[in-house]
C-alpha cells in the first residue's frame, strides 16, 4: 500500500474519532482546552500586578528556590529556565519576566507527591529580572535572577 495513503487513512481515522468523541460529548471544548486559567494575572503589565492576581501581594524571599537559567541569554526568543522549590509542600510555581509586555510568562500547579520543579523556554524582550513565584502551604516565596539579553546573538 503506499505510504501516503496510509497517512492519510491513519490521520483522517484519528480526525473521525475526536469528531465522534466530540459528538458524544466526551471530549467538550472544556474539558480538552484549559479551562480554568488566570486571566487576569496573565493580563498584567507590571510584577506586583501579576504577583497581585495570583494572590501573592508580597511574597518573602527565600533561598530555598533554585532557577536555572543563563547569566546571558544570546537569543532572547528561547531562553530556557528551570526552577526547582526545596520548600515542602509546594502547590505551585509561576515564572515572571519583568520587562515582558505580560510579565507573568507560566504558571505551573504541582500536584502533590510530584517533583518539585519545573523547566520551559521562554521569550524576553530585553534584559530583565525574572521572578520564580512558589506558593507552598498557602504562603508564598519568591527568588529573582537578572538574565541579560544580548541584541544579534553575539555574546556581549
């Protein structure tokens, strides 16, 4: 059989079961989609309203989060970050960019029983402090870490 065929049969199979599902509403928009994100902290325009929206007015700092991220970022477009929170009983993290349009760039719930850390890329317009927002216990902690961003990816 040729091969293309098969992609097809095999791609149209997998579109006419997600379409059935949907019809039979076991896969509903909401239940597919997230459904139950926090605009309004995603629609900040500074830290302290993001941090505001999440529900962490003032956060202490706390040397028990770790953020794993380049001094120097040569391309501003992909700039990987990891945190990890050592602090027991987190809920949930949430990364902030400072000089973003949105600062708040992710935010994580950790289910119980899981790692304590996360890791994504993300984009920064420009050099900028960027915050790891843990909340743990109903408390909520804070570590920041300047990320230099360099123009034409030439290093300095």
């Amino acid at each position: 059989m040729d091969q293309k065929r098969r992609d097809v049969l095999r791609a149209g199979g997998g579109a006419g079961l997600l379409a059935l599902l949907g019809a039979a509403g076991f896969a509903a928009p909401n239940t597919v989609m997230a459904a139950d994100w926090n605009k309004t902290a995603f629609d900040g325009k500074s830290v302290q309203e993001a941090f505001k929206a999440l529900g962490a007015a003032s956060p202490a700092e706390s040397a028990d989060i770790v953020m794993k991220a380049p001094d120097i970022a040569e391309n501003g477009a992909v700039v990987p970050v990891g945190i990890e929170s050592k602090i027991q009983g987190t809920e949930s993290i949430a990364l902030v960019i400072e000089k973003n349009p949105s600062p708040l760039a992710a935010a994580f719930d950790i289910p119980a029983g899981t790692e304590l850390a996360v890791t994504t890329r993300v984009k920064m317009a420009e050099t900028s402090n960027v915050y790891a927002l843990v909340k743990a216990k109903g408390q909520y902690y804070v570590a920041k870490k300047e990320i230099k961003v360099t123009l034409g990816g030439c290093g300095g």
